[in-house]
C-alpha cells in the first residue's frame, strides 16, 4: 500500500468516526466502534507519516488527495 494511499485512507476514517463517537454518545453505549476506528485512523497515518520520504505537510494534503483520487479512477 502507497503512503499516499495510506494517508488518505486514514484521514477518511478518521472523519467518519465522529459521527459513530456522537452517535454513541447520544444513545448512552460505550463507543466500541468508534474507538476501533480511531485506532485504525491513527495507525494509518503514523504509518503513512513515517514511510514517507519527506514526511507530510499540512500544504500537501490536497495534492495528495487529488493523487489517490486521479490514480483511482485512471
């Protein structure tokens, strides 16, 4: 798996997880889930951070995105 790939993966997790954090919290059961996918979040992107050559800036994000996407759909 790219580190690109990786990254992007994980930041979409991550994003997802509020919503089963918030709907956890609302219904008063504990957030098993949502703490799986925090976990997986994390791990794919320390893992993508750190197979990187340069590492990430904040700045690259959207040329990353675009990359995943333009490779995904050639």
């Amino acid at each position: 798996m790219n580190s690109d790939l990786m990254l992007v993966v994980g930041l979409i997790v991550g994003v997802l997880t509020i919503p089963a954090l918030l709907n956890a919290w609302t219904e008063g059961r504990p957030p098993r889930a949502a703490a799986i996918m925090v976990m997986i979040a994390i791990g794919l992107v320390v893992m993508a951070v750190r197979l990187a050559p340069g590492g990430y800036a904040l700045d690259d994000l959207p040329d990353v995105f675009f990359r995943v996407v333009g490779r995904l759909m050639n």
